[in-house]
C-alpha cells in the first residue's frame, strides 16, 4: 500500500512538472492569445507610395516601392493608439498625411494585411502665359482663386502668387474591393488683373499627381480705339482716358493715324472717355474679343450747328408772332413813312388782316402756306429728329444681354415657347463627348450669374421658360433652387422634365417616382414661377414604358397638383395613356424634319391628345449629331433651314406650346445656346421665327457680368429730341393759331376799325 501511494505521488509530481513545463515554455506562449503577445504587423499604402513611415513600440519602418511594409510590434492590445503614421514629405514634391485604416490592425498578428489610407499633398507652382502663348509677368496678376473638386478653396495674392504652393493631391475612400484613392483635380475660378477677371470661370482644370508645373493661360485682346465727331464724321480728339474696373484712370493719346491701341487689355468691362477737340461722354464698352471701338464726340462744329439751328428756329418764332417784323423783311426799305406817303395805312392805322373760309377758298392754291420761316423751323426739328435718332439705343435693349430687341411683329407665336434646360454640367462634364462648347465658357450649372444670362438670352429670343430637366438629388435640388430664384426675378416661367430613367436608360422605381414627384409637388405646387398653365408642367420621361394601371398608381396622388404630361413616342402609347396623364411633350430630336414626315406623325399625334382635352408640347429641333454618345445618325443644322422646317411642322400640329429641343445639350448637338462652332445663328433663326429681331452679342466669358451693347451718346441724343420737341410746341400752337377762322378762342384777330397798335 505504501509502495502504491509512493507511486502515485510520484506520477502525480511528474504531471505537475510537465504542465510547469509546458507553461514556460516557447509554445505554451505561442498558444496565448494573439492579440497579447508580440507579431509582426504587415501593411499595405493606399496609394502604393515609398517612404511612408510607420511609428509603433519605438521601432519605425518605410514602406517599399509597392507601398508595403512590416514592422514588430510587442503586442496587438490597443494598436491603434500605440501606432504613428507621421507627416511624412516622401518626396521634394510630395508629402503623405495619415487618413485612414481598412480592417483591424489585430488581423495583423495572423499575418493579414492591413490597408493604411493616406492623403498626399503635393507642391505646384503656375505661371502665365496669353493667348499666344507668350509669358504674362506674375506681377501683373494681383489675385488668383483655385478651386477643388471636393470644395478646397486657395485665395491667393501679393507673394503667394509667385510662391509655390502645398495643394492636396489625393484622398481615399471605401470601395467595394477596400480602400482606393482618388485623385484631386483643380479649376481657376478667377485670376484678376486691373480689377477684373482675366480667365473663363472652372475653363482651365489641373491635377496636381500629373502636373506640377501649371500654366494658367489670361485672356487679353488687342483693342483699337478711334473717335469721330457727330455730324462730320472727322477724326477729333487728342486721345482717349480709359477707366479700368479697379478705378485706375490711364490716357492714351492718338497716334498719327487718329488710333490709340492696346495690344494687351485684359478682358473686362471699360469706361472710354475721349479728351482733347469737344465734349465726350463716358462710354462703358465690354472686351471679350479682338476690336476696333469707334467713339463718337460732340465737336466744337458740331455745337456750332445746333447753336444755328437753334438761333434760327428762336428768330422764326419771333417773326412769326411780329408779322410787322416779317413784312418788314419782306419789303426792305419800305418803312412806315413811304407807307403813309403812298396812302398806305401807317403803324397807328394798320388795320390785322383778317381771312375767312370764303377768303381763304379764293387764295390760289399754294398760297395758304405757311411762311417761308415757319417751313424752314419744321424741316429743321424734323432734321434733328432724324439726326438723333441714330444715337438712342434701340427700342429694347437690354444691358444685361447684348441684346438689341424690337418689337415682334404680327407673326409672332401666340402659345407658350419653352426650351428644355440641363443643370447636370460640371466642369469635367466639358471633358467627355463634345464637338462643341458654349461661348459662355465650360460653366458649372450651379453658377448662378450663368442661369441669369441664359434666362436672359433666352427671353430676348422670344422663349418664355424653360423645361428644366431634374430628379430629386441633393446636388440638383440646389441648382432647382436657384434657377427659381433667377427666372422670380426675372419674370421668367420653369417647367420640370423628370428624368424617370438611369443613365443605362433603364426606368427608375414606382416608388423612388412617386417620392420624387411628391416632394416637388409639395414644395413648388403653389409657386408662381411654374404657372405657365396655372399648374407647374411635369413631363415625365419613361412613362411610355409603362401601362396605365401603373402610370396611375405612380402619379394619380399629384396630379390634383400637377400637370403630368408623358413623353410617348409612338400614336398607340398616346392612346393608351388617355385619362392617366394630363397630355404628351413628345421628346423629338433625332427626326429630319426636311427630309422625313415629321409633320403627319406630329398631326396625328395632336389629335390624339386633344380628343382627351390634354396638353400638347410639340417639339423643334435645329439639328442632332449623338454619335459620341452612341447615337447612329446625324441630322445638319443647313444654315437654319432643319430649325425652319421643325418649326413649321410642330406650328401645323396645332400645339399648346412649343418645346425646343434644347437650349444646352452639348452632347446630343441639339443646342441653341451661342456656341463656339455655330455662334449664335440658330438663336437668331428661333427669335426670327417668333417675330422677334435680336443681335446677340455674348462675350465669352462665364465670370465676368454682361454688359451689352453700350450706345456712345444716348444723352445727347436725348437732348435733341427733347430741343425738338420744345422747339416743335411753339410752333403746332403758331401754325394753330394762324389757320383758325375769327372769333374762335385762341384764332387770330379780325378786321378791327379802333385797333390802335
């Protein structure tokens, strides 16, 4: 027994010693927990960049060339707070900042590896050059704005202009595969010189992973400047004093041949006052372009004219009201004396003539002229009218535009001209599929000065709203907003052209239409600025591709709101649409109105609409070419011709407004705005079609406000017609008075024996 228990003593010691064993030694402690003993941590750089650093347990690594490292760690507890990744300038060019990890850096002590996220930021520096490409001194720009795509603003002046400058280059983000890193792109929203911006806003774009060297290019113009005199069209004037937007005054004399040039003067808007040989009035004049300005100076003979004629008319008048005067200068050296010496009737005895309709008739025909004076004083106001007239701007001009607009004739359309209107630009949309581009520049739709000036534009042309293509994003909610607020000031009429489909063309959700046509409803149901059929209009693209059933289940809660209209295509979905939708805006820019038979199926489809009592937008097109966006054909503009024909077949379909197709969509080539390839020649075409007279001068430049067309002496053009019509009273009232019969108020005397005068 003793003998056993001696043995089991002993086996149970040994146990003991082998599980003491096993606890001290190396694979005990491999078999602790991961996270508590010490590893090694992988780590792969998002962007793949050398030279990142990596602090952790006093030990530092470098990431390789493939942006991978590994680095001991003691233990995975609480890593990250233990873990530096430092500011790091990798590069003279380049430093990396920490952004972000993907996973948990415990994986690591199971050798996965973790994904570090970095930003990168990189030095740039600019220079300047002009449209020819030759170097403009830093020193002539006094400020310069940069803009990022995620909203990174550098205001820069003084030395920052010359200095180089840390811009960030990269961010990352989550993907579905992990991290990735986007690279950062940067636009010049302006860079001023004399007081105005010399670039076309978001027009120059730079991204700093590719480029650090940027090359901003300015936009100066090689100006002439003469001046003329009024009446006699001679040279006059010793120079011009050009007033510059910052205030700055500088003079330019005339050279020998009566022209002051400047062969850089950066785009912006001038005040032109000539000096030296007469009177001259500031004279604002835009510069967008290469030009000569003709300047126009009341001339010291020019004021000796109107000094005559005015002398002339005032001595007229007085022989008018003293015929005794006028006889006199009549019959000269015939005096009083020589009268009473021939038995003639002296000064006391003068007796006033006095005519009666019987006198009159027996007058030989011409006699009953007005004198010689008076007729002189008439051809005279009528030659200061027709001597001012040339200098009064034209009946409607407007100073926002350009534009010169007179009133439309007989002709014009009497329904409603809405031209459909995209807000989707951004200033990278410039860099995809687009043969052409607007004179404007390569706008962002969320530039408000740029809605003002279509709006404008638009308006001069005799269009009077715009079918705003949307769908309920964040982003273009926003530019909604204000595009209202632009057309409620300019008294000018929105519809809504409600993008049912993805960009795959694939319709969008019951639900997501319902949501989206709710919320509109609900927020601009009531505002003025939609009432073009006292509801806001709503067309809704894609409803062809649904059944009534579902048409009505989508838009019956609104259209007690709003006008729906669908976008069908084809007679049979017209027809089957009845009752479910308030009318048709059929989305026709492809056709070849010259060609083809776009004026029976648009008639047909008229009809059809109307036998409901819905509304029909028929639709007009100056031309197509989507053959960079996969489009098959190409419809030419013809010099108009294609606009002219569409526009006659949708006036033929009898329509309750008229969609043109479009006023900006570059990328289908159906767009009206002035442009660089076809300038302003179909605008034109529609305004001339709409019995409205334009002369679109858009300078090309999407920061800088409008100025128009600026009309050299308006004031004294006023003051001519007002002289005019002062010195044309006196004489409507003389020339009254001398054709009443006696005896009615105001008429001339009669035959009076004890008129003493």
């Amino acid at each position: 027994m003793d003998v056993t228990g001696r043995i089991a003593r002993a086996a149970l010691l040994t146990l003991v010693a082998v599980a003491l064993g096993l606890a001290v030694s190396p694979w005990a402690a491999s078999a602790r927990p991961a996270s508590t003993g010490p590893g090694v941590l992988h780590l792969r750089v998002v962007p793949p960049l050398a030279g990142v650093v990596v602090r952790v347990d006093g030990q530092t690594a470098r990431s390789d060339a493939r942006g991978r490292l590994r680095i001991r760690v003691h233990n995975f507890v609480d890593l990250k707070r233990r873990l530096v990744v430092p500011e790091t300038r990798i590069d003279p060019t380049r430093k990396v900042v920490f952004d972000r990890f993907r996973g948990d850096v415990d994986a690591g002590a199971r050798g996965k590896e973790v994904e570090l996220g970095v930003r990168t930021a990189r030095l740039v520096s600019w220079s300047f050059i002009d449209r020819f490409g030759d170097a403009v001194p830093a020193g002539r720009v006094t400020a310069m704005r940069l803009r990022s795509n995620t909203g990174e603003i550098h205001d820069l002046t003084g030395p920052e202009l010359t200095q180089p400058r840390w811009v960030s280059e990269s961010r990352t983000q989550q993907g579905p595969q992990g991290l990735v890193s986007k690279q950062l792109y940067y636009v010049v929203d302006s860079a001023m010189v004399d007081g105005t911006s010399v670039v076309n806003r978001a027009g120059q774009r730079f991204v700093p992973w590719e480029q650090q060297a940027w090359v901003v290019q300015l936009l100066f113009f090689r100006v002439a400047f003469t001046a003329t005199d009024m009446f006699f069209t001679r040279q006059v004037g010793e120079g011009i004093e050009l007033t510059r937007a910052d205030g700055a005054v500088e003079r330019l004399p005339f050279g020998r041949d009566g022209t002051a040039v400047v062969p850089d003067l950066p785009r912006g808007t001038y005040t032109i006052t000539v000096f030296g040989g007469g009177v001259s009035f500031g004279r604002p004049v835009s510069i967008s372009k290469d030009q000569e300005v003709a300047l126009t100076v009341i001339s010291g003979a020019d004021l000796g004219l109107v000094t005559f004629a005015v002398l002339f008319v005032a001595v007229g008048l007085v022989l008018l009201g003293r015929p005794h005067l006028l006889a006199r200068l009549r019959r000269p050296g015939r005096g009083p004396a020589a009268a009473n010496r021939e038995g003639r009737p002296g000064p006391r005895h003068r007796r006033r003539l006095r005519w009666s309709r019987a006198d009159r008739a027996s007058v030989p025909a011409g006699k009953d002229r007005p004198p010689a004076p008076l007729r002189a004083g008439i051809m005279l106001v009528l030659l200061l009218a027709a001597l001012a007239g040339p200098l009064l701007p034209a009946g409607g001009a407007r100073a926002d535009t350009g534009h010169r607009q007179d009133t439309p004739h007989p002709s014009a359309t009497p329904v409603p001209v809405l031209a459909y209107y995209y807000i989707w630009f951004n200033p990278t949309s410039w860099n995809r599929a687009k043969i052409d581009y607007p004179l404007l520049g390569r706008y962002s739709s969320d530039d408000v000065e740029i809605m003002r000036r279509h709006v404008r534009m638009a308006k001069s042309a005799g269009i009077n709203g715009f079918l705003v293509s949307w769908k309920h994003t964040p982003q273009l909610d926003e530019r909604l907003a204000k595009l209202i607020e632009v057309a409620r000031e300019e008294h000018f009429h929105l519809g809504i052209v409600y993008q049912g489909l993805d960009f795959a063309r694939t319709p969008l959700a019951f639900d997501t239409v319902r949501t989206d046509l709710s919320y509109f409803a609900t927020r601009y149901a009531t505002d003025p600025v939609f009432d073009i059929f006292g509801r806001p209009v709503v067309v809704w693209t894609g409803s062809d591709r649904f059944t009534a059933a579902q048409i009505q289940a989508t838009v019956g809660g609104v259209r007690g709101k709003l006008l729906v209209l669908g976008n069908a295509k084809k007679l049979e979905d017209v027809e089957s649409s009845q009752g479910v939708l308030d009318g048709q805006a059929y989305y026709w820019s492809s056709v070849d109105p010259v060609a083809g038979v776009s004026q029976r199926k648009l008639a047909e489809m008229a009809r059809a609409v109307h036998r409901r009592g819905g509304l029909w937008i028929a639709p007009v097109t100056p031309g197509f070419d989507a053959r960079l966006v996969g489009g098959k054909r190409a419809v030419p503009r013809r010099a108009g011709d294609t606009l002219r024909a569409s526009f006659a077949a949708a006036r033929l379909s009898d329509p309750d407004a008229i969609g043109v197709i479009s006023w900006n969509e570059f990328s289908e080539n159906t767009h009206i705005e002035p442009s660089e390839r076809f300038g302003a020649s179909d605008i034109n075409v529609l305004a001339d079609l709409l019995g409205v007279r334009v002369d679109v001068a858009v300078p090309a430049d999407s920061s800088e406000p409008a100025d128009g067309d600026h009309w050299g002496l308006s004031a004294w053009g006023a003051l001519l017609v007002t002289g005019a019509a002062v010195v044309a009273l006196p004489l409507g009232v003389l020339v009254r008075r001398r054709r009443l019969p006696a005896g009615v108020p105001g008429g001339r005397p009669g035959l009076d024996d004890d008129d003493d005068h």
